[in-house]
C-alpha cells in the first residue's frame, strides 16, 4: 500500500479524539500533498461552490475542520476575507496559520460545547471532518447555536456516514425543530477520484432559522 494510503486509512483507525488528534498532528505536513495532490480531494472546491451561491463576501465565517486551510484556500481565492479556522489538531492548525488565510485559531473539538458567542457567525463550513470516526452528529446543535438566524452551515458528508452514524437523524430532527431548513444538496460526487473511489460525499447547505 502507498505511504499516503496507509496515511488515510490510519485517521480512519483512531479510537478517540485524542489518538485522531494525535495522528493529524504527525499527518500535518505531508497532508496537502497526500489528500490534495495524490488523491485530487475536490471536496474543499465543491462545498466552496455551494457556499458563494447563499453566502456573501462580508460574512464572517467559521471553517469548522478547517484542518490545514485547504477551504480557505478556496474562500480566499472567491473573495472572501473574514475567516476563523477551528480545528481538533494543532499541527493542522499551525499548517494552515502558515498560509495567512485565516484571522483567528482555535482548537476545539466539535461535538462538545464550543467555545464562541451565540450567532457569532454568519456562516460555518465545515470539509472532510463529518466522517467516519470524525466529528458526531450532535456538533450541529452547537454549529446551531453560533450562527446568526439566517445564516448558513455548509457541510461535506460521506453517504455512508449520513446513514449509518446518526446525520439522518439528527439533520431531520432539526428541522422538524425549526432550527434550520434545507437549503440545498448536491448530487453524489467522488471526493477522492485518485484514492479512495468507493467513497462518495454529498454537499449539505442549511440555513439557521
Ligand atoms: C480530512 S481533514 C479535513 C480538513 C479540511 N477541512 C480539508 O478539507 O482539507 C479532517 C479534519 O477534521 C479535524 N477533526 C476531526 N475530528 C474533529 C472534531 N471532533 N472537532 C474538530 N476537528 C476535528 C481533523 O483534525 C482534521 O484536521
């Protein structure tokens, strides 16, 4: 098996937050050209897509994963300047602090309580990170909470994980709870054509009520 590979499948093999943190931190430096170049993740590009249709260039944003800014990559170069990046790991963090695309840095893990304002944001993104042994279903509750009432969290999630890790039901107990409502979702894509091409992603949009 490729380095890279085995790169991959090792996050997906964390048995905590911590032992995930830990392997992202170790992953940090080879991440870009690993996921980006090698397996052509497309994911960041297509949510970014989605985002600049329901979401305007002065909004300030929260990249919730934002891992080592390979969305901010794609926000900044859209036009968007007010960026905070949150993520789970410090070495990620401080790959993508490296890139003067972010205005703040906070490790947090989502699924806990988060530690921003209520409707701090006027839009959260949010790539890669609800996946397989990532963050949980119920990190939208507080995603909820720090976002402005019409305002927008923008999402990736595998199809396999909406179904079989408890997005479904959460996504729909909010709505049926007035929190959000849909606002758009893509069809199925290949977010890792080169590496992974059994996996197959969606891009959710929901606006805050
Ligand atoms: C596959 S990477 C995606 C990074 C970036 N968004 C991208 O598209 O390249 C997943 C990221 O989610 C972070 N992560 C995993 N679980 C998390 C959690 N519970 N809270 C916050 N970040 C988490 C990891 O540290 C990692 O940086």
């Amino acid at each position: 098996m490729q380095e890279s590979h085995r790169r991959v499948q090792w996050v997906y093999e964390s048995t905590s937050d911590k032992d995930l943190e830990d392997r992202y931190d170790q992953w940090a430096a080879d991440y870009d050209n690993d996921l980006a170049t090698e397996f052509e993740w497309n994911a960041p590009q297509n949510a970014t897509d989605v985002f600049i249709k329901h979401v305007d260039k002065q909004a300030h944003i929260l990249d919730a994963g934002a891992g080592t800014g390979l969305v901010g990559e794609c926000l900044v170069s859209a036009g968007y300047k007010d960026l905070a990046a949150m993520d789970l790991s410090k070495g990620m963090l401080d790959e993508a602090e490296s890139k003067n695309l972010y205005n703040s840095f906070h490790q947090m893990a989502l699924g806990g309580s988060l530690d921003f304002a209520t409707d701090e944001f006027d839009a959260v993104i949010g790539v890669g990170v609800f996946t397989q042994g990532h963050a949980p279903a119920n990190s939208f509750d507080e995603l909820a909470r720090i976002t402005k009432p019409g305002g927008f969290i923008i999402f990736s999630l595998r199809v396999d994980t909406y179904e079989s890790a408890g997005f479904k039901q959460q996504q729909t107990s909010m709505e049926e709870s007035n929190i959000w409502e849909l606002a758009e979702m893509t069809e199925e894509f290949q977010p890792l054509p080169k590496g992974e091409p059994e996996v197959w992603h969606r891009i959710w949009a929901y606006r805050v009520k």
